[in-house]
C-alpha cells in the first residue's frame, strides 16, 4: 500500500547572477536533501511505532532511503493471524497522519518530500522473534540449530522456544540456540491432489443416458 507524503519540498535557495541559466534548470525540481538516513529512520520510528502498536499491530521494520528527489520510507506491520489489505490501508492512513502532525507539532522527521509505502512481511521474512515463530505453526522451515542445518515443521511455539518435527522426530529448541529460521514454499503433490470425478458430476451425461434409453424403450 502506497501513501504520499509532503506534496512537496521545500524550495531551493536562489543564488545570484543565474541570467544565463537554461530556463529547464529554473523549473528542475530540487534533490531529495542529504540527511542522516540512520537518525532519520530512528525519528520516524519513534513517531510511528506508539500509532501501529495503538493499531493493534507489531511494527516489525521501518527502511528508509532516497529516491530519486524524495525519500522513500518503507514500513512492514504484522499481527496475529495476519493482515488484510483493508487493514494496511487503514494504519497507513494512520501512520501517514503522525508523521504530518510530528512535521508540525515538532519539527521536520524528514527534510524535504517523500513517499511512504506499508505492508506486511512475506514468507522470505527471516524468523527471528518469538512471535515470527508462533505465527508459523504448521509450517515447514529451515533453520540453523546447534552448528548444523534444520528443516522441519513448527508444531509449537511459546516464549522459551519451538517444537520442530524432523523427518517425524519431535524436538524442543530454545530460541537462544535457533539462528534466523526460513519458512519453506510446499507444493502439493500431483499424485496427492484431489480432482473432481467429471463423469460422476456432470449432469449432461445423466440426461444423455435418460434419453438413451427412453429411446430404447419405444
């Protein structure tokens, strides 16, 4: 989901004696000011993170870069059992209404005009949280555990650690000794895959089979 920011920057200062500057350079829209992108991201996180916790949702990641003449601040939110498009739209709404009132209120989070973009994380999220892990129940991942590589199915997650079944095998993980886990695309296989009986649901072929034999029958 994608919310603009400022509708635009500030003007850039006038120097003298530009008569013989091309007229394209006159309406050239400024370069996104140079800032401190880490203190930057870290005032915008202050601002937006109390607003998605009021949501009902985890900030899980606050990006912010430069793009082109703006800056581009990227958000990812998350919660349990997930979240609907219409729930993005909404907190981004929301987020997007702190960071004017902060402009105003406390001065500028960020100089100049930029543009901001919330989601959700997709499943190429490393694990790393306890509540990343809990949300993946029934899922299969990869993790490094105890110097070697793991992949198994979440069955259970609590705030000490996970249940991981390997290859049928159950064991209990503390997180302190998982490194960032990897959940798994599954597909299901061809030969497990249930297909409809078209001879059995078409009703066509039952009608055909009625006039068949009403035919037979006179």
């Amino acid at each position: 989901m994608t919310q603009r920011g400022r509708a635009g920057a500030r003007p850039a200062n006038r120097r003298s004696g530009n008569r013989g500057r091309d007229a394209s350079d006159e309406t050239r829209a400024p370069a996104a000011p140079r800032i401190d992108l880490v203190a930057a991201r870290a005032r915008v996180r202050a601002v937006i993170e109390p607003v998605v916790a009021a949501a009902g949702y985890d900030l899980e990641e606050v990006n912010l870069s430069r793009a082109g003449r703006r800056h581009l601040v990227r958000v990812l939110v998350d919660a349990d059992g997930g979240i609907s498009l219409d729930d993005v739209a909404v907190v981004s709404r929301e987020i997007s209404a702190a960071l004017d009132a902060a402009d105003e209120n406390d001065g500028e989070v960020l100089a100049g005009e930029y543009q901001l973009e919330v989601g959700s994380p997709g499943v190429d999220r490393p694990l790393t949280l306890p509540r990343h892990w809990r949300r993946n129940v029934g899922r299969l991942v990869t993790v490094p555990a105890g110097g070697r590589s793991l992949t198994g199915r979440i069955t259970a997650a609590d705030d000490l650690g996970i249940v991981l079944d390997v290859d049928g095998t159950a064991s209990e993980i503390a997180y302190a000794e998982l490194g960032p886990g990897k959940v798994q695309i599954e597909f299901k296989r061809l030969d497990e895959a249930v297909f409809p009986d078209e001879d059995e649901d078409d009703p066509d072929d039952d009608e055909d089979d009625d006039e068949d034999g009403e035919g037979e029958g006179k």
